[in-house]
C-alpha cells in the first residue's frame, strides 16, 4: 500500500508519519490489498486541536474517516476504530461478485474471535389465513419490516415486507 500524508499547518515528523503507516496496515487483515492502493491521510489544525482525514479506495468501495482530537495520537487511533468499524458493517453488506476480494485472513479471524453464525433466539409463527391488503396493514401496525401470512386466495405461506425505496415487496412460498 502506498501512502501520502499531509499536514496543512503542521509539520509531519517521521514518527507521525511511522504511526500512520503501522495503524494503517491493519488492513491486510481484513481485505486484499495490493501496491495500487493508495491511503491518503491529512493532517490539519482545526481550531484548538488537530482534524485527520483518511480515505482509502479499495476494491470493496470507500472507506474515509475524520476525526477531530486535541492529541494527534488519539486522533490517529480513532480514524482506524473507524474504519474498522466501516468494513466490518461492510462485510454483511457484500453482493457475491465482491465477496471474493475479501481476504482468508478476515474469515480465520472471525473463527480465532470465536465468531459462529449460531441462532441467537427461536420464535414460533403461526400463519394467519388473510388477504394481503390486511397483512399489510398488520405488519405497519405492527411496525415491523416484514409480516408471515397465510395468503386466502392462493392458500399458501406468503411473506410481505418493506422495501428500501418505500414500497412493499412478496415472496410466495411453494410447499
């Protein structure tokens, strides 16, 4: 990975530059990253304490942070925790065509934390015999994002849910 580090109105030492550049490497622990990428991290004065910047485009999207702190080491560290925290959110969030930038690092350190996809809670539902309109209806009132039903016309397990754009989707299941 290559780096360029900025300071505007401050002067950056080689141990800045050597935190920077250690901190940083903690990507290869989560995703594949080869000699192209560049990590570009500006360091400003901002009012009475130091504002640092970090964006890094990888093969998985953007990952940028900034954060404002009275001391630069703690501002450096907390850039990181955030970007940690973007690519664990973003990990979910991988279509199947990227899941394969990820790195095997990222999944043996999932089984070294003790991370097992297990069911953490088990609920029982009971279809309902309805229409879709009034399940519809039943999961707003119920301010859910989705609602199992019984549908009454085609007398099969249905399920109805909100989409992201606002409109509501059905997934009809064939027994």
């Amino acid at each position: 990975m290559k780096f360029i580090i900025y300071g505007e109105n401050v002067t950056i030492t080689e141990e800045m530059r050597g935190r920077i550049e250690e901190k940083l490497s903690f990507l290869n622990k989560y995703l594949t990253v080869d000699e192209n990428t560049t990590a570009r991290v500006t360091v400003k004065i901002y009012g009475d304490s130091l504002k640092v910047e970090v964006t890094i485009p990888t093969k998985v999207g953007l990952l940028r942070s900034e954060v404002i702190h009275d001391d630069f080491y703690t501002a450096v560290d907390l850039a990181i925790d955030k970007l940690e925290d973007q690519i664990r959110k973003q990990k979910g969030r991988l279509s199947r065509r990227h899941k394969d930038s990820l790195a095997e690092a990222f999944i043996a350190a999932d089984a070294e934390e003790g991370h097992d996809d297990v069911a953490v809670r088990t609920k029982t539902v009971y279809a309902e015999e309805m229409v879709l309109d009034e399940a519809i209806m039943k999961m707003e009132m119920l301010s859910h994002s989705f609602f199992i039903y019984r549908d009454a016309d085609e007398d099969k397990i249905a399920v109805v849910y909100r989409r992201n754009d606002g409109q509501y989707g059905l997934i009809e299941i064939n027994e």
